[in-house]
C-alpha cells in the first residue's frame, strides 16, 4: 500500500512541476530615434511608435514628445516585446498637439517614418515595418 501512495504521491509532483511555466526573462530593449532635419526649432516632434493592428487607425502603443534643437530631436523607447514594429514623426510647430491638415486633406505640417520610405499618401505599415529582436536598434529619420 505504501508503494502505491509513493507512487501517487510522485507522479502528482511530477505533474505539479511540468505544469508550472518557465519564467522568461524580460530584457528590455531600447529604440533611439532621431529626427535630423526639421525646418526649425519652434513646436515639438511628436514620436509614435505602433504595431501593425493600430498603425492605420492611429493608435500608437507608444508616444513622446520631444524639444527640438539645431533642427534635431532625440527619444528613446523602452519596449519589452520583441515584434514588427513602426514609427511615425510629425513636426507640431504650432504646439497644438496635433498634425494638421489643409482642407484638401494634404499636411501642413512635416511628418517622416521609420525606413524613410516616403511616397505620395500617407506612409504604410510594410514601408515602414522593422524587427525588434534582441538587440537595441537606432533610427535617423528626415521629413
């Protein structure tokens, strides 16, 4: 009898320990992004960075904001999930927090992507997408 109680006793640990999860490791990654040419240094850059499920509705999972100097400003993203990611740039000169738009529908204001990738319309998540892998990454960006 006492074998069969060990015995049950053993494989309830043994299921208890395979059903635990591994704890990972979380290492948090860094994203430097500079923009180097902004046509002057009233207003703010307005940084976002976006996944691909929010990038045509606009909704980042990450914004700055950041001063402008000699017509260069610099952020720095923490992001903890590797994944393909994009990011967007806009020059709020006005200081109104927001990009504005002429009546035509056509930007007032100077905007840039990730890649540089710049057409007519709007930038795309696939122009703009890059890997977050293990490593830290750096970006320039221009308008």
């Amino acid at each position: 009898m006492t074998k069969i109680i060990l015995t049950f006793v053993f494989f309830l640990m043994s299921l208890y320990s395979f059903s635990q999860e591994t704890i990972k490791e979380t290492s948090t990654k860094k994203i430097t992004v500079t923009l180097t040419n902004a046509s002057s240094d009233t207003g703010k850059i307005h940084f976002s960075i976006y996944k691909k499920a929010g990038f045509s509705k606009r909704e980042p999972i990450l914004r700055e904001e950041a001063k402008i100097v000699d017509g260069k400003s610099t952020i720095e993203f923490s992001i903890e999930e590797e994944g393909t990611y994009a990011i967007l740039c806009y020059h709020d000169s006005n200081s109104n927090g927001r990009m504005d738009f002429a009546v035509n529908g056509m930007p007032l204001e100077d905007y840039g992507a990730s890649n540089n990738v710049m057409g007519f319309g709007p930038p795309s998540f696939d122009d703009s997408k890059f890997e977050l892998t293990k490593d830290d990454l750096e970006f320039s960006i221009k308008f």
